[in-house]
C-alpha cells in the first residue's frame, strides 16, 4: 500500500495538517472565514479609484484589488498607472481601512510593491517565474498565487512550494480558469481544484470568477457555486462605469450587481457554515 511520493511537500496535508490561516491587520484568510477581494481590474484615476473603494467599503469590504502593473495581452493596451496607480490604491484602502491587493509582475518591483500592498499577488503569466517566486519567498507578506493558465495542479502546488520552502508561509491559492478548447468564455473556471486542493494542500484557497469566465452574467452562480465547494473567498471586479473600463469591463461588475451578490454570498456562506468577512445588511435590509 504505498503511496507515490508527491514532489511537493510543505504545502502538502501531510507535512501541516491544521489548515493555514493567513492573519491580516482587518481580517483573515481561511479559518472558516469567507472573504471577498474586490475592486477594479486597474487603477484608472483618483476618482475611479476612491467612488469604488466608497462604495465597498458600505459592505466593510476588507480586501481591495486594482491592478497597478497590468500584464495584458496588447503592448498597446493600458498598462496600468504604476508607482502612481500604488500611490492610489494605498491612500484609498488607508481610507477606508482597507487592505491592498495587487500583482507583482517583476523580480526587480517586488520591493515598490511590497512597500505599497497588504498582499502581493502573483499573475497567472508569471505562476512559473521562479526568480519571482523566490523573491516573493523571502518577503514578509501574503503571496496570492493565481493558477497557471495551462498549469496543472502539481505545478501550481510546486510554484507554491517555491515560496514556502524560501521561508513565506503565506501564500494563498487562487483559481483563475484554465486554457481549454472552449471560446464561449473567457477561460474555463476550473471549480474541482477547489476541494482537490484543499484535500491536498493546507493552504486557503480562493476563486476568480471575473477572469474565470470573463462574462459578468456568470460571476453570481460561479460565486455562489465556489462558496459550495469550499472556497475560502472569492476575487470580484467592479466598476463603477464598467462598459467604459480601461480593462476588463466586460467582466466587471455593476454596483447593483454587486450588491445583490454580497446578499447572496453572505446567505449562501451562512447556509455552508462560513461568517463572511464583510457585512451586506447595513445597505440592504
Ligand atoms: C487580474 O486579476 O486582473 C489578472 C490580470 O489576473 P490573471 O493573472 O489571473 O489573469
Ligand atoms: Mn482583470
């Protein structure tokens, strides 16, 4: 009855069995906790930027996300504000208490971003860039580390044991959707890693159905449909004018849209014995 040896191993179950719980200044990652990221796909302006933080933070959304350094497909698409887009998503979550996501694209911005974010988080492009993995390894704070587009599982848990065994803890998973033959969405949102990883992996696990589906008529039944199969939270794109967004709009929720999930997340979180990390009564009931 022996087992095959797996290649990774301080991310696996068998190494730490208590689930990792990643401890933030508002809040925390796994532990029975649901928590929502949310924000725009980019840091477009100071308007833009503090209407959708004011708007979250009605929900005492903890977690924002905006992309300061935007990896796109065009070179002559918006790249995203940079040193200025970090500027802004740090004086906005500071004034709504909240906390800073955002991707690292380079080795040589870890210590710019790092100086700006809460939690850094790694692309999907750059799942296996190793000299990033080792410096994200050897700073102090949360790594959020999408999925390869075209990685299996393995590779993702050994990416994810690239930062570990460099002496970060912290990293928390996150499903994006995969490279598939299928073109109605934008990616296909790969729900089964989610109680995979977890029988597998200690580490939290969340879900992104904005750039899982890339449709955001999906982003309610995909969000609801993570909560059941035990994610720990969910990354959401909103915007306060999606159809004029510089990236990403198709995907991006409305307010009111938004505002009719958070009802929804948090009644279907309840219903699988989850407290979620925000709060959706004060506006809505
Ligand atoms: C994003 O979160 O906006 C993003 C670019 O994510 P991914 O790396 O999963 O495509
Ligand atoms: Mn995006």
């Amino acid at each position: 009855m022996e087992n095959k040896r797996k290649p990774y191993q301080l991310v696996s179950r068998e190494w730490k069995q208590s689930d990792t719980v990643i401890e933030l200044k508002n809040t925390r990652i796994g532990a029975g906790s649901f928590s929502v990221i949310a924000g725009p796909c980019a840091v477009e302006n100071e308007d833009q930027i503090f209407t959708i933080c004011e708007f979250l933070s009605k929900f005492q959304i903890k977690l924002l996300r905006g992309g300061a350094y935007k990896p796109r497909t065009s070179p002559y698409s918006f790249q995203g504000l940079k040193k200025e887009g970090l500027k802004l998503l740090r004086q906005a979550a500071d004034k709504y208490e909240m906390e800073v996501v955002t991707e690292v694209m380079d080795t040589n911005l870890v210590d710019e971003v790092a100086e700006y974010a809460d939690v850094l988080q790694v692309g999907t492009r750059n799942m296996q860039n190793y000299q990033l993995l080792r410096a994200l390894s050897k700073i102090n704070k949360p790594v959020l580390l999408k999925r390869g587009m075209s990685s299996t599982l393995e590779e993702w848990l050994l990416a994810a044991e690239y930062i570990l065994s460099g002496g970060n803890n912290n990293v928390i998973l996150c499903e994006r959707g995969i490279r598939t033959f299928e073109t109605a969405t934008r990616n296909t949102l790969d729900l089964s890693m989610v109680p995979l990883v977890k029988s597998l992996s200690h580490l939290p696990i969340i879900v992104d159905p904005s750039q899982g589906t890339g449709l955001r008529d999906l982003i309610t039944p995909m969000s609801l449909a993570s909560i059941a199969a035990g994610a720990d939270g969910l990354i959401l794109e909103v915007h306060n004018h999606p159809d004029e967004a510089m990236s990403d709009g198709d995907q991006s929720l409305y307010f009111d849209q938004f505002s009719d999930l958070m009802k929804k997340v948090q009644n279907t979180s309840e219903f699988f014995g989850k407290t979620v990390d925000f709060e959706s009564e004060k506006v809505l009931r």
